[in-house]
C-alpha cells in the first residue's frame, strides 16, 4: 500500500486479500485506500469502502475522523473530499449528530467541506426539526466565509417557516441574489404559511412571483389548494385548481381528493363533480377516494340517479368500485328506508365477486330494524353468520334497539347476554339504548343497575347516554339524583346541551321549584351557555301552571333580550295560562304578537283556546275562537272538532253538539271512539241506556269500541242499579275481544258492595286477580268498604295488609272506612265516589 499510482490495482488487491485470505484490514489500511480512491474521481467505491469500515463497528465518529485525518496528512492527499463522504454516509443513515461533529472536527482543522455537503446536513437537520442546530450551523457556515447555495437558503427558510418565524423566512429569501432565486424558496415560504393557516399571506406571495420574473409551478398550487382547504376555503382552492388545470398542470391525488372532499361536506356536490369533470380534461384520473366521496354525498342528498350514474362512470373508466364503494351505497339506501335498493345493491357486489364485508349487513340489519321489520334483521343476521361473517357490537346493537323499540326488552337482553357470552364488548350505544329503553319501561332500578354496570367495565358514557339517566330521573321527580349527574358529567369534560336541561328545568317546575328553575336558566346565561325556546317553554309552563302570569311575560321578555325566539309552543304555553286567568284581551294581545312576528296560530293552539274556554264555561268565547279559527283558513281536525263535541255534550248543548258533528262529517273528518264517547258519556250521565247501547253498537260496527266504551256503559248501569246488565257487558267485551280493565271490575264491586252483596262482590274481585288485573287504591277502597258494612272486619284488613304487600299506598279513606268499620257509620258520601271514565 506504500505506493497507489494504480489505484484500480490497488482496491482489487485491498478485495482480493480480504475475500479470499480472510485478511483482517486495519483502519489506515481503509482509510489510505478511501483518500486515494476520492484523489482518482472514484467516489462510488470510495463511499462503498467507507460504509464497509463504519459496518466494522467498533469505531465512534471522531475515531474514525482521527484515523481519516492521519492518512490525510501523512501521504499528503489532495483532496479532502474522504470527509465528505464521511459527513454524507452519516447524513444518509439519518445519524445527524454525528454528521455534525465531523463538521465541526473538519472546520478546526480547517478543512473546508462542499457546499453541497454542508446542504445535506442541514436539509437533514430539518426533516428532524431541529431547526436550532439549522441555524447555529448557518450561522457558522457564513462565519467560515462560505456563499450558501440554494439548497442551504430551503434549509433555513423552512426553520425559519418551522418556528413561525415568518419575517425572518421572507428576510433571507431578500438576501439570496436574484441569480439564485427560483420557484422551489417560495414554494418552501408558502407551504410554511399555508402549515400556519397564513394562506391569504401565501397566495400574496404566489401571485407576486411574475413581477420577480418568477413562474408558479405544480408545486405552488397544490400546496395552495392544501392550504386553503385546511382553513375551509374550499370555493377558493376550486378557484385556485382552474387556474392550474388552465395552465395544463396536473393536480396531485392529494390536493384533488382534499378540496373535492371539502367541497362536498360543505353541500356543494355540484361544483365538487364538477370540478372531477375538469381534472380529466388534463389527463388527472380521480382516485377511488374521490368517487367514493362523491357517491357518498350524492346519496346523502338523496340523489340516487346521479350516485348510479357515477357508479356506472368508474366502471366506463377502469376504476373498480371496492367494498367501500358498494357499502356506501347499501348504508345511504338504508338510511333513507330504501331496502329494495339496498339490496340489490348487495348482489351486484356478490356478482362483481366483491369480497363480502360484515359492513353492508350491518346496513341491513339497522334499516329494517328502523322500519320495525325486525324478522327481516333476523334473517339478515343468520344469513351473515351463514357466510363465516362474524357480528360486531353494531350488529347486535341495531337488533337490540329493534327490539327496545318494540317494547320486547327480554329480547333485547337475551341478544345483550349473547353478544358479552361471545366476548364483543358492548359499546356506548349499546347500553345508552338498553338503559332508555329500561326507563321507558318504567323499570328505574334496572336502568341505574345497567348504568353502573357500564361505568364498572370502564365504558365512558356520552352526552346521550347521561341525557338518558338525568331525564329518567326527572320523570321519577329525584331532582337531586338528576343534578348530580349534571355534575358528574361535567367533570368528565362532556358537554351538556338544551336536552340535558330541560327535563331538569321542567322537573323543577313540576316539583313547585319555579323559582330555582328561574335561577337555574340565569346561573345558566350568565355562564354564557345558550339556552333553545324548549327550555323556556318549560319555565313558562310552570309559572303558568302556578297562576304566575305576570313573572311568565318577565321570561319572555328576557328571552327575546337574550336572543332566543318564542316559538309556537311558548305562545301556546302562554295563550292557556292566559285562558286560565280568564283574560281575554291578554289572549288576543298574544294572537297580535304572533302575527307580528309573521307566526300564525296552528291547530294545537286552536284547540287548546277552544279547550280551555271551553273548560271555564265560555262555551260562546269557545266558538268565538271556532270562527276565527275557520277565518284564518286553519282548518279543524278530529281533535278540535271532538274537544269542542266533549265540552258542549258536557253542557247539556246538544244541538250544537250533534252541529258540530255534522259539520265534522261534511269536512271528511272521520270521527274516532273519543267523539263518540262524548255522545255515549252523556247519554250514560242523563240515563238513557237504551240510546247508549245503541250507539255503543254503532261503535262495535266501526270497530271503534273499546275497554273506555264498554266502562261508560257500565258506569251508566250501575249508576241505575241495573247491575245485571252492567255484569253481562263483562262477557260482552271477552267476546268482542275487548278486555276489562281494573276500572270496569271495581265500578261493578262498588255497586255490589252498595247493594250488600259482598259474595258478588268477591266473586268479582278473584277474577280480576286470575286476570293478571292489578288493582289500584280504588279499588281495594271499595271492597275495604264492602267488607266494613257486611261486618267482615278480619276480610277488611286482609285486604289493606294485601293492599300494602303489592305496594299500594293506603289513602285517607282506606283508614277512615276502618277506623269506623265496627260502628258501621258510613254514609255515600263519606266513601269514594264513583269512577268516571
């Protein structure tokens, strides 16, 4: 190795030594051969030489530096470009650190590495964002009295970009000369600007680039387009792309997709199809991304037509629609109830010979459970089990809520039980639809129970879900319990909305809390949480409830001080406190209101001022609001026409009643039992059976009997003593196949009980307890009482201890029937009236 004239012969001796003699070279040994290779131009075998030293290991950077150095110096090698090489294969195995040592051991050596070297390490230094070393290094570099080249000037532009340190960015692109200027430093500033939501300051910069004799490039408005879809400015990125698609440049997949996709969830589908159209006039083909967003959103406007049509497109262009492209399409026609669609749908992907994914079935399955198809979810669940597809919590818990929504909550859980026993964890959805299905039911325990049971296995509950526990609550009027899962929930960084606070403000309300509803709702504003009109109803609601008309009127003022509209449901509120306080200017006061505010009165508020005038016995204020009603083009409905029907019957003003009904004839309103009941309550109440029975077979023709019909029956013969016939109506209804409830028993019993028949009287009571009938405190009031005037005592308080056992609360006159059972000093009107249906 003293001599290296020949430094072809000379690699191919340092090889054949150490392939075929197993010849252990020493670090000088590489290190002369690598100087004398870079001395030759032979700069690929020399960086090869040098990865196989560094492979060696055993040696640490300023080894093998020193070792460089040495050889350097002692066989006084011309060029020094062994340590660039040196600097490179560290900057290539990313070992940046390193690459700057030998930097810095090069300059106190004073050797000067290339430009392009000292580029690399900086461009390197970069894409690891340690944009401090960046410009330390720069810093030193122009200290040495080296011109930084371009590729230095994008290093430490984009440092500067990196720290936001955009004046200084701008600054050192002004310092390069114009020579050295071109398109790849701006388009560094402006990805950086357009990274910090600066986008206006980037298109400045973009449409500045002519007057420096400088072009935009692909470059430029691709990242353009990014950036201002990153700050949702997806109509002026459209404006950007035709501007590049005019100039014949080609978008990227990603810009494309981005401002297509943009364009889309902000609802403007047309101009994001559009927009695909042009992109192929410049031979960009749309990825299947793209189509499949625009499927997407075009079956989410219910554009079905477009979404086929684009469908068949992909195909026309070679694009093969995937499982994602299918199950779009199968969800969007699920949603919308088009299960025809949908599964059509399904087999073009089975013919297309689409792999089969749980996801379309999971579509399935939800859309007619929705419909409350639940046997046609069923078969759909068997028949995914059937292809080797395995449920996921989704399909299970769109069967559970098909079930829920039947009411068929032993179902529900038997599929919930099923779904844990196969180990797929139940998700927040699922419990959130067991638990609001559990307080439906009115099975309160259960539905704490399951919440605990949720929170036991680490499940986090939503907004939804504690919406769910806080309105259950309420309705149970644990107003407490409610609050603290307010809280509880906050602490949990959810945020509460209009539908956690209005169960509470009306439970409040309904509770008598009027006034800490009101304090509530302003604790609330003050904390600058915004409040909807259904919140306010529910204040409004209570105060009128209470009489409180006056400090109702306050709330609505400050609603409309807080930017809240009253809406027809809050008018409505007010319109029936104000009937109830019988203050008729202040009625028509609001009616002027509404008007002013373009609203106009619907059937519900019509009919609840008929109702309500009608209740106070303004029967002709009644009918005034009738006119008005039919003035204002508001045409009645079953329920108004039978509101003023039931009012007017109850007057004794038949003629007006059989009027109205006539009129609600003429109108093609089909009268329903309700409106007939009117008429059967009045004939019950004045005595006339015979008519009664008539018309209640009229109803039977109809096929508008009901348990409600056959109980005004059997009120009215009772209330003749005609107990008999009132007992035979009881095998009537089983005919009819029309089932007596508690009512129907315990108003026969009574009569019985009256008449001294206490046998009958028990006869009765067995059979509605063999009928699975639960009786209420009426009812056990009733016999109690039957029993106390027979002398059967010891019956009486069997039948309280019973009454208690089924967790029937005694009332005042189940004592009071006791405590004077032994004298027998009852009279009728000391004992509980009657029934009325």
């Amino acid at each position: 190795m003293l001599t290296l004239d020949d430094t072809r012969l000379a690699l191919r001796f340092f090889n054949f030594l150490g392939l075929h003699k197993n010849f252990n070279h020493s670090t000088m040994s590489f290190c002369i051969l690598i100087h004398a290779l870079v001395n030759a131009n032979l700069f690929w075998p020399a960086s090869s030489l040098l990865q196989t030293l560094l492979l060696r290991g055993g040696l640490d950077p300023r080894e093998v530096f020193e070792a460089l150095l040495d050889c350097f110096e002692k066989c006084d090698f011309i060029s020094s470009l062994g340590f660039d090489l040196l600097i490179q294969s560290y900057v290539q195995e990313k070992r940046m650190f390193d690459s700057v040592l030998i930097f810095r051991l090069m300059r106190q050596c004073e050797l000067m590495p290339q430009v392009r070297t000292l580029g690399e390490v900086l461009n390197g230094l970069a894409k690891i964002r340690r944009v401090d070393m960046v410009l330390v290094l720069f810093g030193e570099i122009l200290s040495m009295g080296i011109k930084p080249d371009i590729y230095i000037y994008v290093a430490v532009i984009r440092s500067f970009c990196e720290l936001k340190n955009f004046a200084k960015a701008k600054e050192m692109i002004q310092r390069m000369e114009s020579s050295d200027l071109n398109v790849v430093v701006y388009n560094v500033l402006i990805h950086g600007l357009c990274k910090n939501k600066r986008v206006w300051e980037a298109v400045e910069i973009k449409n500045g680039l002519i007057q420096k004799g400088l072009t935009a490039s692909e470059v430029t408005y691709c990242t353009l387009v990014l950036g201002l879809c990153k700050v949702q400015e997806f109509e002026v990125g459209a404006g950007v792309m035709d501007e590049m698609i005019d100039l014949g440049f080609v978008p990227t997949e990603a810009a494309l997709s981005s401002l297509v996709e943009g364009l889309r969830r902000k609802g403007k589908v047309v101009d994001a199809f559009d927009l695909v159209n042009r992109v192929k006039k410049v031979g960009a083909m749309p990825s299947l991304f793209v189509y499949n967003a625009l499927i997407n959103s075009l079956c989410k406007d219910g554009k079905f037509d477009e979404a086929e049509l684009l469908f068949k497109e992909m195909g026309e262009k070679g694009l093969c629609a995937n499982y994602v492209t299918y199950s779009i399409l199968i969800d969007s026609f699920c949603r919308r109830g088009k299960l025809d669609a949908a599964i059509h749908f399904l087999g073009k992907m089975i013919m297309a010979g689409i792999k089969i994914t749980v996801y379309p079935y999971n579509s399935l399955i939800n859309g007619h459970c929705k419909l409350g198809n639940l046997s046609a979810a069923v078969s759909f669940f068997d028949e995914m089990i059937d292809k080797g597809l395995k449920p996921t919590v989704v399909s299970y818990t769109s069967l559970i809520s098909g079930y829920c929504n039947k009411g068929k909550l032993h179902e529900a859980f038997r599929l919930y039980h099923e779904m844990t026993g196969k180990g797929i964890a139940p998700n927040t959805y699922t419990f959130t639809t067991l638990i609001s299905a559990l307080f439906r039911a009115n099975r309160m325990t259960d539905a704490i129970r399951l919440f605990d049971e949720m929170l036991e296995q680490n499940m986090m509950p939503n907004e939804v879900t504690y919406n769910v526990m806080i309105e259950g609550h309420c309705k149970e009027g644990n107003t407490v319990k409610a609050f603290e899962l307010l809280n509880q929930m906050v602490q949990k960084g959810l945020v509460p909305d209009t539908y956690t606070y209005r169960p509470l403000i009306s439970s409040l309300c309904s509770t008598g809390r009027v006034c800490e509803a009101k304090t509530f709702i302003d604790d609330l504003h003050r904390e600058h949480f915004k409040l909807n009109e259904m919140c306010y109803s529910a204040l409004l609601h209570g105060y009128c409830k209470e009489g409180r008309l006056r400090d109702a009127l306050g709330v609505c003022r400050e609603m409309v001080k807080r930017g809240v509209d009253m809406d027809l449901v809050c008018y409505a509120v007010l319109i029936d406190g104000t009937i109830k306080e019988q203050d008729t200017s202040a009625v028509f006061g609001l009616l002027k209101n509404m008007h002013d505010q373009r609203m106009r009165p619907d059937k519900v508020i019509y009919t609840s001022m008929i109702d309500g005038y009608s209740k106070a016995g303004s029967v002709k204020k009644a009918f005034g609001i009738w006119d008005i009603m039919i003035d204002e083009g508001c045409t009645p409905n079953i329920v108004t026409y039978t509101t003023l029907i039931n009012e007017l019957c109850k007057a004794g003003l038949m003629d007006k009643a059989e009027l109205i009904w006539k009129e609600m004839l003429v109108s093609n309103s089909t009268p329903n039992h309700i409106t007939y009941c009117c008429f059967l309550d009045h004939l019950a109440r004045e005595g006339s059976m015979e008519k009664a029975v008539q018309l209640h077979n009229d109803m039977l023709k109809g096929l508008l009997a009901n348990t409600v019909s056959y109980n005004i029956l059997v009120r009215g013969f009772c209330k003749l003593g005609r107990v008999e016939e009132a007992t035979k109506l009881l095998d009537e209804m089983i005919d009819n196949a029309i089932f007596p409830d508690c009512i129907t028993y315990s108003t026969i019993i009574y009569q019985c009980c009256r008449r001294g028949n206490l046998d009958g009287a028990i006869e009765l009571w067995d059979t509605m307890l063999n009928k699975g009938l639960k009786p209420d405190t009426l009812a056990y009031n009733f016999l109690i009482y039957g029993c106390c005037i027979a002398g059967e005592l010891g019956k009486a308080f069997e039948l309280r201890d019973d009454m208690i056992r089924r967790g029937v609360k005694p009332n005042q006159a189940t004592h009071k029937a006791l405590s004077h059972g032994a004298s027998r000093k009852f009279s009728i009107s000391t004992h509980p009236v009657m029934p009325e249906n």
